[in-house]
C-alpha cells in the first residue's frame, strides 16, 4: 500500500461550482404579462407598481411586508422604482436577521445584487459562518465528526499513513452525512437562512495529514457555493410567494425591465481535526 498523495480532494457535489446555467441564475427574462398571469404577481410592493412605474403616495407599512395596501399614487421613472423596491427590499430583510454577528449580511448581499452587476460575494464573516456551523455540528450528519472517526479508523498506524486504497472510505463517508447547510432553526433569524439556507456546491479537500505515535492531526479545507437567486419553484412556493420581501426580490431578478443579475455566494472554511487511534464517534 502507499500513502495518500496530499493535498487530496476528498468529496465533490454533483453540481458543480460557478454554474451560470442553473435555474436560480436566469434573469431578466420574463415579461410583466408572464409575471402576472403565470407566477400571480399582479401585487409586488408595498410602494410601487413595478409594471405601471407608479408611486404610492399613501400606503399602510405595517402590511406591507405581506400584501398591498394603497391609495394615491405618482408616475416614477424606472430607476427610481429599482431603487424603491431595493430599499423596501433591504428594510424586510431585517425579519430574518434579527440578532448575531451575521445579521447585517443580508442587507450587503441585497446591495451587492443592486450594484455588483453579477458579480461573485465573498465575505469574511461568511467564511466565519461556515467554519462555525462545521465545528458546532455535533449531530449524527456531522462531516467533521464522520471524518474524525474515519481516519481514525482507516490510518496505517504501523506506517504512519493514510493508504490511498482507503481514500473511497472518506468519500463514501461524506456522502452518508449532511453537508453543511444553515438551515437550523436559530438559521432563521440571525441572517444565515435568508442569506444561504441550503448551498449549491461543496468541494472538500485534505490539506495536511501529521501522525505522531498514536494521534493524528489533520486540515481539511471546505469550499462552500451557493446562488443568491430565485428560480421558478421558489416563487411558487407559497412558503416565499405571500412575502412581499420574495416577490420584489424575484421582479427585480427576472423581470425583462429591470434583469438585475443573481450571483454566487462563495464561502471557505480551513478547519483542523484531531484524534487517536481507534477513536470512534461519541
């Protein structure tokens, strides 16, 4: 047998990262006849009328984040919509991030959508994010716990390596768990749920591999994507569609008079792991 080459990819998702083409990343596509009588969207904002460019001039905020309610209204022009929608759209974000280091990141990825022009997000409080959420993850899906116990078990500890032959081990072993996610419950209010939820590709790889005696060390590095953007399901989803935050968010999108471009959201983690010998999952 011979050790395994480093650094080694361990895991790789089917879908693959920087994929222009999925679904959540159209944009500017659809008319305003389609987005009313296909997706229902007669009713968009609590401010404007995206389709006819009017301005409310009298309207109840505290519905607004659910349906309509207005009375007088005003011609705009459609930059000045745009930038309505996106501050009405950044003001009902703060529902879904209401406490926590990562509270203001749904605001910037709002803003970055506005003006980034479909550019990549990364953030440093993003990376913070996913290195927390693989180390606290104490569940029987944990990634970082089935690779504790994974090379525990499969190192040559006589020879003091990981044998290539045992490199489908720790692949196999991802794939039986969760990959991480933030979809916890407290996900839901401190900003990573409506910022990331779910994720759309994950890369993870062996960086370093140390074995001393009966103990090992190793780095492991997480490379995270996901997509902030609304595909058709989203919006007919009626968990999302009865939010106003939603469906300005999916006007704004796909709409063929404003088309501002999706983007993908990339997050790394390097997080280290240690153990002995025959050391198994608590």
């Amino acid at each position: 047998m011979t050790a395994l080459p480093l650094p080694c990819t361990l895991f790789t998702t089917q879908n693959r990262m920087d994929d222009h083409n999925a679904k959540d990343m159209q944009c500017g596509e659809l008319t305003a006849e389609q987005l009313k009588t296909r997706f229902r969207l007669n009713h968009v904002s609590g401010r404007v009328d995206p389709f006819t460019l009017t301005k409310f001039t009298t309207f109840n905020r505290s519905s607004s984040m659910y349906r309509n309610s207005h009375g007088a209204s005003e011609k705009i022009s459609r930059q000045e919509c745009a930038r309505i929608l996106f501050d009405e759209f950044r003001d009902l974000s703060r529902t879904f991030s209401l406490y926590g280091p990562y509270r203001h990141l749904i605001g910037q990825m709002i803003t970055h959508m506005q003006n980034g022009n479909g550019a990549a997000f990364t953030s440093m409080h993003l990376d913070a994010a996913l290195k927390e959420q693989i180390l606290n993850d104490k569940s029987k899906n944990s990634t970082y716990l089935i690779l504790k116990e994974t090379f525990s078990s499969k190192i040559d500890w006589e020879n003091k390596y990981y044998p290539s032959e045992n490199k489908d081990e720790l692949r196999d072993a991802i794939s039986r768990v969760k990959l991480p996610k933030f979809d916890r419950f407290k996900d839901n209010i401190n900003g990573m749920g409506i910022t990331v939820h779910d994720t759309w590709a994950t890369h993870i790889t062996l960086k370093s591999l140390q074995i001393n005696n009966d103990s090992y060390r190793a780095v492991v590095h997480y490379k995270v994507q996901d997509h902030f953007g609304l595909d058709n399901a989203d919006i007919f989803n009626t968990k999302f569609k009865d939010f106003i935050f939603f469906r300005i968010w999916f006007v704004l999108q796909r709409y063929d008079k404003f088309g501002f471009k999706p983007f993908m959201t990339n997050m790394e983690a390097t997080v280290e792991i240690t153990g002995g010998r025959n050391e198994r999952k608590k």
